[in-house]
C-alpha cells in the first residue's frame, strides 16, 4: 500500500471514528454505568428476588448478562479500533 492510499484508508478510518467519536467518549460511561453498575443489579434481582415471578427474575437476569455482553463487546472493539489505527499510523 502507498502512501497516499494508506493516508486516504487512514482518513477513512478516522471518519468512521469520529462518528464513534462519542463511542470513545461513553467508553468509560459505559464501562462503568452498563458494565459495573446496571448489569450486576439486574443479574442479582434476577436471581436475588425471590418475590418476583419467575419469569421475571429470567427475563431481568438474562437481560442483564446481554446489557454485559453487548457492552463489553462493543468496548473491546472499540479499543481494538483505536490500536489498530495506532499501529497503522505508525507504520506511515
């Protein structure tokens, strides 16, 4: 790859970053409020409360590994992004 193609890919690369921009922003939002606060508190209502109908306690448990799932999916990929361009960067 050229230069100038590599320059172009780069900026493309950013764009697209900087539509996520906010995404780096929230990272620690996210990280914090989804993955170490809301997704603990439902995983424990689901299997805590013993008062709520089970299919309640299924549906709030199992939404709160998804809210951790997605989340900490999307964190990684995010930071794999911002390395990858990093290391492209360098190469330049």
């Amino acid at each position: 790859m050229d230069t100038i193609t590599a320059k172009k890919h780069i900026a493309e690369i950013n764009s697209e970053l900087v539509k996520r921009a906010t995404s780096r922003n929230t990272q620690v939002i996210r990280l914090v409020g989804d993955v170490f606060f809301i997704s603990p508190v439902l995983i424990y209502a689901g299997v805590r409360k013993s008062d709520l109908p089970t299919w309640l306690r299924i549906a709030v448990a199992g939404i709160g590994v998804a809210t951790l799932y997605y989340n900490m999916k999307n964190f990684i990929q995010v930071e794999k992004i911002i390395a990858d361009l990093k290391k492209l960067e360098e190469k330049i």
